[in-house]
C-alpha cells in the first residue's frame, strides 16, 4: 500500500530535528550575540524545557503545542551552543582581557608549506598579572620553519607570545573568505611567531587514539614514500588512501577540480564503501549465529572508525562513517533503516559536536551530493535501458550517481568556486576503476611486510596514477573542459534547491502542483540567470584591487579587461588568490590583456596611466607629471612635496595603498581632509571599484 508524504515524513524524525536545529544555528550566525541576549536564550530555553514537561503530561489536549514547543525548543539550543562559545559570552576566552602569554595544546598536524609551519591550537590558560587562569578558542599558529619547527607534533603543550591577530576579512570581491573558513572550524585568530617567541613544554598531551592514528600515518607515508618514485604519484596516493594532503601541489588539486574529480582525494564515502567491501570479503567467514554476526558488526565498526581517525576525520568521511555506522547497528536489531533518516541523524549528530561546519563548505558538498543521490537516483534508474546486461547496467548506475550528486551539489559548487566542471561525467566515469585498484593496492601495502612484494605494488600504483592523472590532464586540457565565471548569488542557489526539491516531490508523490511550482522556478531561475549574465557580458567598470604592497589595476569594457600590475605575471599566486574569482566573471582568465609595472622595493619609479576618461598617476617620488588628474595612487611613503603636487594636479581622488605607513596615512589624511580633497585607504581595506557611471 502506498503511503501518503504526511505517513512518509513521520518516519524521518531526525530530518526535522536537524532542520531547526539547523535554522537555529543558522539565526545564531546571523547576529553578534551579547551577555543579556545569551541570558534571555538560555531563560527562554529552559522555559520551553518546562512547558515541555507540561505538555507531556497533558498530551491529548496539547498534541500540537507539544510538537510546535519541541521545534522552539531546538531553535534555541541551535543558538545557544553557537553562542556559547562566543568572545562576547564566555568569559575564559583568549579574547576576553589582557595578557603577555598563552599555553595551548596543537590540536591538528602541522602542514609545511613555503619555508614555514603552521597548525591550529587550543588555548589552554592564558597569564594575566603573573598568574595562569583558564582560556577557552582556537588559533591558527604560523612559524617559520627550522630544524626544531620539525619535531612539533599533535599533542604538544606550548607557551606562545601573545602577538595575536584578527583574521583579515575579504578585501576584493568575491576573494575567498578565509576568516569565515577559520570561523567555521572554531579558530579566531591568528598569531606569526619566531622561533624564540615559543616553547614546546609537554608532548603526548593530545587524544590518545587520534595520536597514535595520526602517527601511524607518518608511518603508512613515509612507507609511500619509499615505494613511489614519482612524485605526482606520491602526491595522489597519500591523498586519495590516507587523507594526506600537506604535500599536494596546487596543480594537481586544480586538474581534479577542474574535471569535476575531487572528491577522489576528498577521503569520502566512496572511499569508506570500497573499505567496507573489502572488510566485509575479509570477514564473510565470521557469521552463523547471533554472537558471531555481532562480533563481525563490532570488528566492521572499529575497522570503519580506524580509517575514519586515520585520515583526519574530514566531515565527509564522518559522514560516511556515521551512516554506515547507523546502517550496521539497524541492521543488529534486524530493523529497516531508511537512508534519509539515516543521513539526518548523522548530520544532527555532527553538529550537535561542531555547530559551525553548517557552514563549511565540505559537510555541504557532501550531504547535498549524498541527498541527490537518494532523491534523483531511482529517476534516473527508472529511465534505464540497460537493465537486461549487467556491464552497461554497472555503467549506467555510475552515470546516474555521478548525475544525481553533481546535479544537487552545481549550485553550491557555483557559488562557492564559479566554475563548473563540463567533462565531470566522462572523468568520473574514467577514474572509478584506477581509484577502487589503488585503494586495494595502497591496502595492501598498508599491511604487507615484505619489500619486494611492495616494490611490485608501488611500481603497480605508480603506474595506475600516472595513467589516470594523464587522462585528467587531457580532459583538463580539452575545449570548454571548465565553464568558469558563473558565481550564483545566495538567492540563485534557493531557487535552484526549490526547484530540485519540488520537482522531486513531484515526481515521488505524482503531485501536479508540485510539478506547476518546479516549473514556475525553474522559469524564474533562468530568466534571473540570463538577466544577470547580461549584466555581466555588458559591464563597464575600473577596479584597484587591495593586493598589499603590490599594485593592480583593472580596466574593464564590456568582456575585454586590461590589467596593469607590478606582479611579474597574471598567474602570480597572490593575484590569482585575490582577483580571479572576480575577473573571470567578465572574461576568460586566459584572454586578459596583461601589463606588467616594473616595481622593486628599492627603487621609486612614478607611472602615469592614461584612458579615454580616466588619468591616474602612480606617485612613489616627488617628481609627478603636472597634468590635471582623476586619481592619484600614493606609495612607498613619498612625501616629498605631496601637498604641492596634489595643488598642481588637483586629484579627484587620493589612493594610499600597503606600501605606506599607518603613521603617514594618518598625517596625509588630516592634510587631506583640510584641503577638501576625496580620499581612500586601500592599505587593510576593500578595494575600490568604479561603475561605469562614476567614470
């Protein structure tokens, strides 16, 4: 008999506790909380937990004020366990007073990049007036690297100077946002140390099992290490079996992202599922009566939850081993689970322990794709021709998972990276058997004492990888293999998901207003998209971005950009870091007239840019062109006769960019303000960005 979607969602009791929950620590995120709103939470908490009890005992007359109270009830307690560790609420945070030194334990493993470490620790105490009291928070440490940076492990106890600062937000547009990134995991701050401005005091001091986990990696990539020559290789296998992924260059993590594939070195629930296959393989023996088949569920568990600490407990690996975990103590019980439900408890549970990673950008991709697997799979499994051979079933399987996640994940992965992957089917396609072969080769080799055999293994993987990375490459390197440019707004992304999930509705339930709605969305969906696309193919504009002690300029008419800079290339890291995002959305990144300044720091040079409407001088010595100018871009602390030369070229707009000082921008300003002269600091601040009608 077929049930209604009232008898449906009855059975899914954790999709509507993780949903207000989730709105609740989504309000909490909204706002800055303080003491008496943290205290009107925590009274308005505890009056709902009351009236509960009321409730409970009056059921058949309150049945509706008894289910409407426990959805209030986790509304607030979504905010209160963000708020609750907020510098503005918990009085032991490092945040909180005055002091010359912290003692705080590392609580992840150090990653070595560019002649330097860095990690995250928890503030343990905190000295103020000579004393050690408690501290609560996180921060994000840098050193730079030496001989004695390399032995600092997970665990250690430290005593660092306090000479720490607040994480800078954005300030170009659409530029990653690392602060929320930190945000997200709990760290607010960050602090750059030498070498003598901490001590290691204890070892050993972190969580037993992760310790020994994280240790016993080292091992499996030094053994890696040895039995793979290629580097590239290395690079891959540590990343896709273990979770290892300090050593990764940023050009392999690009091919991946690029062709739709990185999820392979995202330790995820494929890689969990091609374990749990072989462990179940392994113990198919250990089975008969009811002691044997729960000892084989206990051994799967602990099996599932080695790998899980082994490769750094990611949120998507959590996820995985938590439903898989749930799906084997229902299956103990000998009860029917139901994956929705299943995939719900797993998120309530991972955010009732870490409320912020709603917000990170992994726990989103990975449960979106996990949902559009179970909402869009049996569709495209009904649409199946391929039933009757079992090879072209297999394929068509894999088509349809790869579509059913890609298609609830594009949103996000548009609005987050604005690039789409357009080979991402064939690629994933492509890597599913490399990857599944690695994974029992790497397994192997986890285990198999005897170096000649895992010789044969590595030669084996090496070249799995390098086959497989050539073949991502070549669609990497194909026409139209990435649609880039294409940034959703956060309006954008709800009407796509009100879209899929009305139409899945529809679909499930033969609803025809259902149906009605997706359409009506979908219609809203693209005209807003092709409206703002438009917009975008048709703007005019001029922007200095703010790129610290380097300068660039861009000039933009319609989709040609020309971009004047002091960085030797227009892939310079930091200005692809700081510009890209926001460029491509006009331009294919490749296609931008590039115009390099030579700029040195011991050198003082001045630049005159000249446009049809639009003349700027950069000034870096006293000597300037004594031509009437719009903007006059300020560097390097040149004062000398600045007053003067701002008389003579009387500027619409004076710039003052990272290369000055706080001290000298200050006094300029005030000259500034007195003369009635338009001014702006780049220097720690968001870019300037001009419309066309400003121009």
């Amino acid at each position: 008999m077929k049930t209604n979607f009232e008898e449906q969602l009855k059975k899914l009791p954790f999709l509507k506790i993780v949903l207000f929950y989730g709105i609740g620590i989504g309000i909490a995120n909204f706002f800055e909380p303080s003491k008496s709103m943290f205290n009107l939470i925590q009274l308005l908490l505890a009056f709902s937990f009351l009236s509960h009890l009321v409730f409970f005992f009056y059921t058949s007359r309150l049945e509706i004020l008894s289910i409407v109270n426990s959805y209030i009830i986790l509304i607030f307690f979504g905010i209160w366990n963000i708020w609750r560790t907020h510098d503005q609420v918990d009085i032991n945070h490092f945040l909180i007073g005055t002091s010359d030194q912290y003692i705080a334990m590392v609580d992840e493993e150090p990653v070595f990049y560019n002649n330097s470490v860095r990690f995250s620790v928890t503030l343990l105490a905190k000295r103020i007036d000579s004393t050690f009291q408690k501290a609560t928070g996180r921060l994000m440490v840098t050193l730079p690297f030496d001989q004695k940076d390399s032995r600092i492990q997970y665990g250690d106890e430290m005593v660092l100077k306090n000479k720490v600062k607040p994480i800078p937000k954005p300030l170009n547009p659409l530029e990653f946002n690392y602060r929320d990134y930190l945000k997200n995991q709990g760290i607010d701050g960050q602090i750059y140390l030498k070498s003598k401005e901490y001590k290691i005091i204890r070892h050993h001091q972190g969580f037993g099992i992760k310790a020994r986990a994280l240790e016993l990696r080292r091992e499996l990539v030094s053994k890696f290490r040895k039995y793979l020559k290629d580097e590239n290789s290395f690079q891959i296998a540590v990343a896709l079996i273990v979770g290892y992924r300090a050593v990764m260059s940023q050009d392999i993590v690009q091919t991946f992202s690029n062709t739709g594939t990185i999820h392979v070195l995202s330790v995820s629930g494929m890689h969990v599922g091609i374990v749990f296959i072989v462990l179940m393989w392994l113990l198919a023996r250990v089975s008969g009566n009811y002691t044997l088949n729960l000892l084989r569920i206990v051994m799967l568990l602990c099996a599932i939850w080695s790998y899980t600490i082994l490769t750094g407990m990611a949120p998507s690996i959590l996820r995985a081993a938590i439903m898989l975990s749930f799906f084997l103590i229902a299956r103990s019980m000998q009860r029917e689970g139901n994956m929705l439900n299943t995939m719900a408890s797993s998120a309530f549970l991972l955010l009732l322990l870490q409320p912020n990673i709603l917000f990170d950008i992994g726990f989103q991709l990975s449960y979106f794709a996990v949902l559009g697997i179970v909402l869009f799979f049996p569709l495209f499994k009904r649409l199946s021709i391929f039933e009757s051979n079992r090879f072209s079933r297999i394929i068509w399987d894999s088509v349809a998972i790869s579509l059913s996640a890609q298609i609830m994940t594009a949103p996000f992965s548009l609005f987050y990276f604005g690039q789409f992957p357009n080979y991402f089917l064939i690629a994933n396609l492509l890597v599913v058997l490399p990857v599944t072969l690695i994974m029992y080769i790497g397994m192997a080799m986890m285990f198999i004492p005897v170096d000649i055999i895992n010789v044969w293994l590595g030669y084996a993987m090496d070249w799995l990888i390098q086959k497989m990375f050539f073949t991502l490459e070549f669609l990497d390197q194909l026409p139209f293999a990435t649609w880039t440019g294409i940034v959703l707004s956060p309006t954008l992304v709800l009407i796509s998901l009100v879209f899929l999930f009305s139409f899945s509705y529809a679909f499930y339930w033969k609803n025809k207003f259902a149906l009605y709605m997706s359409v009506c969305f979908l219609l809203i969906g693209l005209s807003t998209f092709s409206y703002l696309q438009y917009l975008q193919f048709n703007y005019t504009g001029f922007r200095i971005y703010s790129t610290r002690k380097e300068i660039a300029l861009a000039f933009i008419q319609k989709n040609n950009i020309t971009m004047v800079s002091s960085f030797n290339s227009l892939d310079a890291r930091n200005l692809v870091y700081s510009v890209k995002r926001d460029l491509s959305r006009f331009s294919n990144w490749e296609d931008i007239n590039f115009l390099p300044l030579i700029s040195y720091d011991s050198v003082r040079t001045n630049y005159l840019i000249q446009k049809p409407n639009l003349t700027i001088q950069i000034m870096e010595h006293s000597l300037l062109s004594h031509r009437s100018t719009d903007i006059l871009l300020v560097r390097k602390n040149s004062k000398w006769n600045f007053i003067e030369n701002v008389r003579i070229i009387k500027p619409k707009l004076v710039l003052f960019d990272g290369t000055n000082s706080d001290f000298n921008i200050q006094m300029w300003r005030q000259q500034l303000d007195d003369m009635g002269v338009a001014h702006y600091t780049i220097k720690n601040n968001f870019a300037y960005v001009w419309d066309k009608e400003l121009l």
